[in-house]
C-alpha cells in the first residue's frame, strides 16, 4: 500500500478515535483530520469541493433554520404539553403517547432538537406521577432513532445518503417509512413487556396527575402567536415540497407554462426555501437566528466529507471494495453484511463518520452489482445501530445526559441490556422486509 | 464519575452546547418546580368573620376543597368599637349593641357553616370580642393556614382593593393565608 494510502488510513482512524473519546470537540477533531490531508496535498482544492458534500450541509441548515426560528414561538413546548395532557394521568399512555409523537417529530425534525425539547417535559411528567422516568427515557430515545429512520430528512445518515444516492423523499418514506411503523409498533410492545409493571399508579395518584397537568396551559407555552402559526404553516408547506420535491416541475408548468416540466428540487433546496419563507414572513431577526445555526454540526460533517475524500483519492475505499466484491456472491448477500455491519459499528461508534465511509464504498460496489437496495440496507443499519448503545446516536447522549444533570443515572450497561436487544430485533426485522422487497 | 459518565458529558455538552439551559429557562415559565409541587399538608384553616364579610366565593371554596382541613370560622366584634361606645354610651346601650353584632354574627356564623358543610366541610366556629388583626395573628399559629377576604375589618367601600388589615395580617402570619 501506498505512504500516502497509509497517511489516509492513519488520520480516518486518529480523527475517529477523537471523536469516539470526544475530549476534543468533534468538529474540531474533523477539521483538523480535513487540514492533515489537504495540508499533505491528498485532497487537492478541485477535489474537496467534490467530496464535501454540500447537499447534506445545505440540508442540514436550512432545516437548523427553520427549527430554530420555530422554536422560538414555543411550539415544541405546546407540543410537549398537549401530549402530556392527552395521556389523562396513564402511564403507559405516557409511555406510548411520548413515544409516538418523538417518532414523527423525529421523522420531520432533527432528533436532536425533538427529545431535547421533548425531554424536559417527559421528565417533569414522571415526576407528577412518582414513577421512574428511566422507562420513558429510553422510550423515547429509541423512538427517536427509528421515527428519524423513517424519512430522508429524519437523520443524518439518511440524508447523506439521499444526496450522494439521489434517492428522493418519497423513496425513502416508500422503502422505510413500513419498516419503522412496524418496528415502532414492536418497540412499544417490547418496552410494555419489559417495564410495563412498573408503571402502576393508584386512582388517587392519577387523579393527583390529572390535576396537575391540566392545570398546565398549552396556550401559555406558546410566546409568539404569529409566528406559532407562520412556523406551523411553513413546516407543513416544506412537508408538502418533500413529498413532491422529484416533480415539482410537473407541478409548476401547469400553473406556470415557463417552468420546465423535468425540473425537480433537491432536498437541501427544499429546506432552504422553507427557511427564506420562514425568514421572511415571521421578520425575525436573520443574525439571531443565523447565530443559533449549530455551526459545529456543519463544519464536523465537512471535515468528515474531506477525510472520507482523502481514503477514496488514496484508492482506500476502492480496494476495500474490491474485497467485498471477490467475497460476497450477491446482492442479498451484500445487503446483510452492509446492515448487521452499519448496525453494530453504529452502536459502538457515530454513526455520522460511519455512513460517511461506507457511501464511497457501496458506489464502488456499484460497478460490480445493483447497489440500490444497499442504500436502504446502510440506513436501517446506520440509524437503528444507534439504539445499541449510550453512545450510538446523538439523541441517546442528550437524553442520558439530560437525565444525569437530573440526578437520574442510566448507566451504560443498563442502556446496553435493552439498547442491543431493541437494536437486534429492530434491525432483523427491518432486514427481513427489505429482503422481501429486493430478493425474494 | 466514571468514564462512561464522564464520556457522555462531553459529548452531551459538544451536541448540544447552551442550548439545555435555554430550554430549561423556556420551560420553566410553565412548570411548577419541585417545591411549588409539594402540597402543604394543611389540616385545619382560619377563616375571620366580621359584619364586612358578606360570604364566601365559589373560587376559594374550590382553592380550600383541595384541603381535607377542618373550616374555623371565628367570628370577631371589635373590641375598640365596644369601649368607644361604652365611654359614649352608658352600660346598657352598649349591651344591646353588643347583642345584636352578636345576633348577626351568629347568623353569619351559621349560614357560612352551613354552606360549607354544603361542600363537605367539617367547621367549628367561635364568636368573641377582640381585635381583628392582632387576635387573627395570635390564633393563627394554632392553624395551618388563614382565609380572609379582602374586605375583612375593611368597611362598606365598593372598591376592589385589599383591607389594610387584611395587607398587615399577610405581612404578619406565619402560616400560608388566602385571600378571597
């Protein structure tokens, strides 16, 4: 192997360390992998601008845009408390209310942002009925890494994916969107089963809870009535772009004859016109709102684009897969190693950095076999590994670090015992629909 | 901390960065906290009766109903009044005074025991001649918490604000008080 090939692989796997201990912040762990090999002339400047992939950041920030300036009229809290309320003091109905509701804000929105907003609530919920919140916790987390699955913008592997795939919303909602519904509604089972008699309140108590949280007022939580509305209304017209985002030129010519019929939008186009429309008919102040951007997200994913960049210019990414190739006989074959193996490595490292070296690689295989149902076996096992572990996801670590600033532990072998069994249930079940689909 | 501990910590504050705190603030327009969740244990409340309190309102009925508390309506004429109208007035005159805030006071007693009693209540009452902001502070301690509407030891005036001698019983009681 070549030095340089060597120096790729040294800094992928340094810059993966770092950011797997995280003492130093991750965006700064990517950059800094990004300098090594731009420095040494691996990624020259014509090739960076190829491997940064700026459908993915373009993505993210218009849909950092748009959330940030929603939150700022108190919708996720009104959210929060309308659910809460519609439990009328049941606790499996908290249970499995705040679970649903993650899975589908989590579908449209970043999860991050969902069970952070979320969170807060739930736990104030657990504290009006003395229950243990560690159940609903881990609800909701899991909840978070399977509704996120479900949609082309729900997670971030999903996006990249989409981008560098071209796969569009709707294939996404098409190929993922059953096996999440099937895969919520196993998870709701299984954290019934495995928790459900310790969810047990007498009558006086949940009439204490009722009491409580009615006196509770959705309506207070909302600070700008305007922009609650404008915010609503904006998210759902973005829904609706998704949806048609592939053939909004179809659409489009037959009110307005000048545009082309072919034409369509990518996803990150999509977001940032919802977040321009936001901007402008809510007349928030744009530096407020630019300042909340999470600017280290961005510049993490574009340094990881850079070191993925520099093992596919070393010819990296291309010899691992040309091994695969001379080992794996088909397609079904190839989807079960591309799945199990996104779904363990995804619950013990990020899945973000993960997705971003295995993308180069399945088009690689792409010359060899048809690499489409890869994409999907890649998502189901990028975004559910993530379940796997305290460490897996993103929502996981702000949940469980939410919940020891507290002073409620989950530790990590506690989260492992159900993380790795919903992670295999999930992830078999998934696997097995998408073999119905591909090759059976 | 342990390193698991300590490892999400670090990434929780590199996710996330300020934006808990923020949220935290948000939410806490609008949640009770810890403290203001608790529901003191009140078992026997003060509620000071005089000619100005015509009745009790629904609303503190329905405050006072989330207490399984014993009601003590006490019934106060002001001892002040009697000695001015004893100087004034000679020894009889006063009696029949005193009689008949007696009279009215017993019915006021009554129909307010009764209305409680209505809402599922257990009352005791008591009727003596005193001083309605000095004696409501000194039987105060014996009660978990102190009723008083605001026209309490006030007079017949139509405005909407608080007697002064309800204000300095607040500023004086150790006890929770509820105006009404």
């Amino acid at each position: 192997m070549e030095t340089v090939a060597l120096i790729a692989i040294a800094v992928f796997l340094f810059t993966y360390a770092l950011i797997i201990d995280e003492r130093i912040h991750r965006a700064v762990a990517a950059m800094l992998g990004a300098a090594i090999v731009v420095f040494i002339g691996i990624v020259p400047w014509e090739a960076l601008l190829q491997h940064v992939d700026f459908g993915t950041i373009f993505l993210l920030l218009g849909m950092m845009i748009i959330v940030n300036t929603a939150r700022g009229s108190g919708l996720f809290e009104y959210i929060a408390i309308k659910t809460a309320k519609l439990a009328n003091g049941s606790p499996i109905r908290v249970l499995i209310l705040f679970a649903l509701v993650t899975a589908l804000v989590s579908a449209f929105l970043d999860n991050v942002t969902t069970v952070l907003l979320l969170t807060p609530m739930l736990l104030y919920v657990a504290r009006v009925m003395k229950l243990n919140p560690i159940p609903f916790l881990v609800t909701e987390i899991f909840a978070s890494n399977i509704g996120g699955a479900a949609t082309l913008i729900g997670d971030p592997p999903n996006i990249m994916i989409a981008s560098s795939a071209g796969l569009t919303f709707n294939e996404f909602l098409i190929h993922l969107g059953p096996i999440m519904a099937i895969d919520m509604a196993i998870l709701i089972g299984m954290m019934y089963l495995i928790y459900g008699r310790s969810m047990k309140v007498s009558p006086d108590e949940r009439k204490e809870m009722v009491r409580t949280l009615n006196g509770l007022d959705e309506r207070a939580a909302i600070v700008d009535r305007a922009l609650f509305k404008k915010s609503v209304a904006v998210i759902a017209f973005v829904v609706v772009l998704f949806f048609i985002h592939d053939r909004i030129g179809e659409i489009l010519h037959i009110v307005l004859p000048f545009v082309d019929p072919t034409m369509g939008l990518e996803p990150a186009e999509v977001a940032l016109i919802g977040a321009a429309i936001l901007l402008f008919w809510s007349r928030q102040s744009p530096e407020e709102i630019f300042e909340k951007i999470e600017w280290p997200a961005l510049f993490f994913f574009g340094g990881l684009f850079v070191i993925v960049g520099a093992l596919v210019e070393t010819g990296v990414i291309a010899s691992i897969a040309s091994v695969m190739v001379e080992n794996v006989s088909s397609t079904g074959e190839a989807m079960f190693i591309v799945t199990w193996f996104a779904a363990i490595a995804s619950a013990i490292v990020d899945n973000i950095p993960l997705t971003a070296a295995m993308i180069p690689l399945i088009h690689d295989l792409g010359t060899t076999m048809d690499v489409y149902p890869l994409w999907w076996a890649l998502a189901l096992g990028a975004c559910l590994g993530g379940n796997g572990t305290a460490i897996g996801a993103s929502a996981n670590v702000v949940v469980i670090g939410i919940a020891e600033r507290e002073g409620i532990g989950i530790t990590f072998i506690d989260f492992l015992k159900v993380g790795m069994l919903v992670l295999f249930v999930t992830v078999a079940v998934g696997f097995g629909m998408l073999w119905m689909m591909f090759v059976v | 901390m342990g390193y698991s501990s300590s490892l999400i910590q670090r990434k929780f504050k590199d996710i996330v960065g300020r934006r808990y705190e923020a949220v935290l603030k948000d939410y806490s327009e609008f949640l009770l906290t810890d403290e203001e969740m608790l529901v003191p244990e009140v078992r026997s409340i003060l509620m000071p009766l005089d000619i100005f309190v015509h009745d009790i309102t629904d609303e503190a009925i329905e405050v006072l109903s989330a207490y399984n508390a014993t009601i003590s309506l006490a019934y106060i004429t002001d001892a002040g009044v009697i000695e001015l109208l004893e100087q004034a007035l000679n020894h009889a005159s006063t009696e029949e005074f005193r009689a008949k805030k007696e009279e009215e006071g017993r019915e006021l007693l009554e129909r307010t025991a009764a209305k409680l009693k209505e809402h599922g209540f257990s009352t005791q009452t008591r009727m003596f001649v005193g001083h309605k902001g000095d004696d409501v502070v000194r039987i105060a301690k014996n009660h978990d918490m102190v009723a008083l509407c605001r026209r309490y030891a006030d007079g017949e005036s139509t405005d909407v604000s608080v007697s002064p001698i309800v204000l300095r019983i607040c500023q004086r009681v150790e006890t929770p008080a509820l105006i009404y």
